[in-house]
C-alpha cells in the first residue's frame, strides 16, 4: 500500500519551504494497517519515519498484532533476537514502500525509513557492522537508513558502511565533537567508496542530534544550584538558564555542519554529486511542562535539517507552530542568545558539558539494551505460551 497523493499542507509545508522535512518518530504495524500512516504521508506531509529499539518494544510488546508471527516464526526455530529482527524488517520494508513515492518526488532527498542495529552491539565494531549489512541485505529497499549509535566504537562502523554503499543515519549524539566525527565519517567514507569506483550521489546520511534529554538533564542541575544558592543573583542567573542548553547545543552544532561541507574537504565530493549528511533533530518531544509544547521545532528551523516528531509534537506543531528561519538567527554576543555564550555560562556554575554528553550517551546506550531485553524476554513467554497452550 502507498498513499494515494503526495501533498504537504500547512505548516510542514511552510517548514519544507525553510528547508526542513519533518519525518516521524513512530512505527508499528497498526499505524500502517489503520490507514493513518497513508494520510500521514498523503495529507499531512511527514517525509520520513525513524525507529528505535524503544519504539519497536512499544509496538510489539503493546499490542496483540505480532502474536501469530512471532508463533509462526518460532515454529521454524528461530532465536528471540531473530524473531526481533525479522518483525523488524517486516514493519520498515512496508514502511519504506509506504514512503517510495515521497522518496522518488523528493530526488531520494526524503522518503526514508530508519531501523536500527542491535543495540547490545553499540561498543562492538565489527560486529554493529555485520548486523547492519544483513539488515540492509533483508530489508533491501533504496530509501532504507541504518541506525549506527554515535560511540567511539560506532564512528569507524559508520566510516566502513558508507563506504560500502549503505546509507546510515547515525544516532545517539549529543555533543558538538561526536557531531564531528560522525560528520568526518560519513565524508572519508565516502571518499573510499568514490576511489573504488562508487557514485556518491547515491549514498545519504543523516545525523541524529537529541535535544530534549540534555534539557532534562542540565535543568536538573541549574535547579539544583538554584535552591543551594545563598547568593539572590546567582540563583537568578541559574534559573535564567533553564531551557537553553538543548537549543545552544543545536546552533553550535548547526554552525559546524556549515562550516564542514562548506569546506574544501567535501567539496570535490559535492562536485561528483555528493549530498551533505543532514542534521536531524531528535528528542524533539518537550517533556517540561513549563515549556512551549513546539519548543524544540519552532526555535531549530533551517535549511538542509530534519526534525524527527512524536505524534504529541506533530499534532501540536500542524495546530500552532511558528514558522521561521529560527536556527542561526540569534545576537551574536547578546547573552541570553548566544549559544556560545549560553554554554559558556552554564560552565561557569560548575556544570560541565562533556560529562553530561558522556553520561547521556552512557544512558542512552542503556536504555535502547534495556527496551531490546524487554521485548526478547516478552518474546520468550509468547513463545513459551504457546507451546504450552
């Protein structure tokens, strides 16, 4: 099934035009036998949907419709982490059919699907690496992205794929230096795939940012501060930083993907052809009610970015979102403004940046395992359930 018209309207429409295509942050077999996501795509625009080892757990472990799948496939002896990933596959290849028509319309720019590696292999080269060809080789669809984490262990996996012709979307960053070495990744990766003949023209690549969970994180801190502090002035110039880590992070990180594939380093590859790896919003879902529900879409809006929503999000953001180039239009030293002054001052009340980049890595990693546990123990006891039955 693919939908019947292809038409964004409204304010993805308005975002499109910016330069920013809206993609999804969902995926599951309901959405797709309902019909939701055929006017989705058809009437509301969403360009693209991503998935995490989280979203597939919902899906699964949330309803009853992979039940007789999971039986059937059990019955060919089939690991857990097998039937995992074989439902997996099933759901993101009839996504990426749903999505071919906004794929092709688009110039292969949007339309894609993401699904991700196992995420127990997330600090294991070779192994991330061998799990994403066989999911490439199973899903085997153009518009197709492989989630490879951003971890130390993750950048030369993300290097060798790409130069092996498999377009990634690499998860999982936080920091402005891990942007970078997925940013270089992605550009010798495809080097090596040009030298051995490749055209770089058919590769993409996308760069997953997570925005809100830096928020929660440094909020918690700066409220820490807040309520220690004996001194009015330091109080209120901690609590004046509430909410402006995630947004500072994404500019600064925006500043440097102009600053390398604008670079002569990529520019031979641009000329064969070669299309920058766009930066993607992630975690773009506000989980402080003190905050505006588009926080995260209004204020990060810009040319060649994607903005990967929650259903909460989209709903909100179609009913009343701003539209405006808002990425890089601030006051260049205006305090309050500045993303490097902003981050410059959250130093100053002791809070270090770098360790909040390696601890939400750290629990980013976890939580992805912890939802993959999940789902292979429910798998388990469907399994057994029915042998029992």
């Amino acid at each position: 099934m693919s939908p019947t018209k292809y038409a964004p309207a409204g304010r993805v429409a308005d975002l499109l035009r910016e330069g920013q295509s809206l993609w999804l942050d969902s995926i599951s077999r309901h959405l797709m036998d309902s019909g939701d996501l055929d006017r989705l795509i058809g009437e509301t625009g969403i360009r693209g949907i991503t998935s995490n080892p989280t979203i597939f757990e919902k899906a699964i472990n949330g309803s009853s419709d992979y039940d007789a799948d999971i039986a059937a496939l059990s019955g060919k002896k089939l690991s857990s982490s097998d039937i995992i990933r074989t439902l997996m596959v099933k759901d993101v290849q009839r996504a990426c059919d749903f999505f071919r028509p906004v794929y092709e319309s688009s110039k292969t720019l949007d339309g894609f699907v993401s699904i991700e590696v196992n995420p127990l292999l997330a600090h294991e080269t070779e192994a991330s690496v061998a799990e994403a060809r066989t999911l490439h080789r199973m899903v085997d669809r153009p518009n197709l992205l492989v989630k490879i984490p951003g971890t130390k262990e993750g950048i030369p996996a993300i290097r060798q794929l790409i130069s092996e012709g498999i377009s990634v979307n690499v998860t999982l960053l936080f920091s402005p230096e891990a942007y970078r070495q997925s940013a270089q990744a992605y550009i010798d990766g495809l080097k090596t795939y040009q030298a051995g003949g490749g055209d770089p023209s058919k590769i993409r690549s996308v760069a997953s940012l997570f925005i809100s969970r830096l928020d929660t994180l440094i909020d918690k801190k700066i409220d820490a501060i807040a309520s220690g502090a004996t001194d009015p002035s330091l109080a209120q110039k901690a609590k004046d930083l509430r909410g402006k880590a995630g947004i500072a992070n994404t500019r600064i990180v925006y500043e440097l993907f102009g600053t390398l594939f604008s670079s002569a380093n990529f520019g031979a590859l641009a000329k064969a052809g070669a299309t920058v790896q766009r930066p993607l919003w992630a975690s773009t879902g506000t989980k402080d009610p003190a905050y505006p529900d588009t926080l995260y879409v209004d204020n990060l809006i810009g040319p060649d970015t994607v903005n990967t929503v929650p259903f909460e999000t989209l709903r909100a953001f179609a009913d009343h979102g701003t539209i405006s180039r808002t990425i890089d239009r601030f006051s260049k030293g205006k305090p309050g403004e500045d993303p490097h002054l902003i981050l410059d001052a959250l130093a100053t009340l002791g809070i270090s940046l770098e360790a909040a980049y390696n601890q939400l890595i750290t629990e980013g990693v976890q939580s992805f395992n912890k939802s993959f546990e999940s789902l292979m123990e429910s798998t388990e006891r469907k399994i057994a359930s029915k042998k029992g039955a």
